[in-house]
C-alpha cells in the first residue's frame, strides 16, 4: 500500500489531486483499476493515505523556549510540506480518515500549549487556527499569487487608481506597498497576530 500512496503523491504533486483516480494509479503498476480496490478500497481511503504519506512523521520540535517558539517551528514546518505539495491543501478539507502522521502533527502542536492553562479543546482549536492559517499561505501562493502576485498587483492598482473615491482605506494601503508583487512577509505577519491571540488570551485562563 505505501508503493501504492507514493504512486498517487506523485501523480498529485506533478498534475493535481483532480487527476489522481484509481485507474491512473493502476496503470502505473500495470494493473485494472478493479485489481487495485483489493488494496485500496476507494479513492476517499486512497486520498487519505496520500495525505499520511505526504506529511510524513512530524518533525520534533527542538526549541526549550516555551510554547511560542514551538508553535513558531511548527508551523514552519508545516508550511514546507505544504509547499512540497500544495494539493494537500485542498485535500485536508475534505471528510476522511485521520492516519497516523496528521494525528501526529496534532499531537505535536498541542502537546506545545501543554502547561499554558488553555482547556483541551482550545488547544485543539489554537492549532487548527494555526493550520488554516498555513493552508491559506500556500492556495495563495499556488493560485492568486502565483507569478509572485504580479497580476493581482496590477489589477488592484488599476481598479483602485480608478475608483480611489470609492475605496479610501484600500488606496491608502496600496500607496503604503499593500499587494504588492513578491511580499512574502503576509504569512509571519499573520502568524505573530494568531501567536499574540493566544499569548494574550493564556493568562487570563490562569486566573
């Protein structure tokens, strides 16, 4: 099953999750489609282990400094792999079975906010929080911006210089260097405001 999964993870990661089927990936094996539903039994099992395979084991977080530089790390972390396949992005939304590697991403994340005075269930949800946040980095690097943001950049300066009147607050931050091409600083921006939403939330749990 993991030739299985690495076939399918390089089909995705070459052409799309659109064009991962079952009868793509058998044929990558010289097998029918019907002989591969004797390992996998459908392409939801299947995405779910491409998933798994594509994380791969969470990396351990090496950092003594507390819970901030360790949700830091990892959300680094995750950023790479979803980098190395954007279309696990898309697939993570979906309803599936949990492997083990994403449960141990989890695990790794939470286990961070471990001591902070947060309930388990707001752990869980700071991490998920986290994850979107990271899953939107990479759509936007994939999709809207992905000739480094040229396009979309000119086509907000063009409608803004048009509509100025209309859009004040939008034109402001245009002329300050908002939307422009290339501007990777968005994504550790966003990450310091969700890591200051939970620093600033933490104390007042310990009360």
């Amino acid at each position: 099953m993991a030739q299985i999964a690495e076939a399918a993870v390089e089909i995705a990661d070459a052409e799309g999750l659109a064009t991962v089927t079952m009868q793509r990936v058998a044929a990558r094996f010289g097998f029918t489609a019907m002989s591969l539903y004797r390992y996998v039994p459908g392409r939801a099992e299947l995405i779910a282990l491409m998933i798994d395979t594509a994380l791969g084991v969470a990396p351990p977080i090496d950092t003594p400094e507390g819970w901030r530089p360790a949700l830091h790390q990892w959300a680094r972390h995750l950023c790479d792999v979803f980098r190395r396949h954007p279309w696990v992005t898309q697939a993570t939304t979906q309803a599936r079975p949990i492997g083990p590697n994403e449960l141990g991403w989890l695990e790794r994340a939470v286990a961070a906010l471990a001591g902070t005075g947060l309930t388990g269930a707001e752990r869980v949800d700071a991490v998920v929080v986290l994850t979107g946040h990271v899953r939107n980095q990479i759509q936007a690097e994939t999709g809207i911006a992905a000739d480094g943001g040229v396009h979309l950049a000119v086509a907000l300066t063009e409608t803004l210089r048009e509509h100025a009147a209309d859009y004040p607050a939008l034109t402001e931050a245009a002329d300050s260097g908002a939307f422009g091409p290339g501007d990777n600083d968005g994504f550790e921006f966003g990450l310091e405001c969700i890591l200051n939403g939970i620093a600033a939330t933490i104390p007042t749990r310990a009360r």
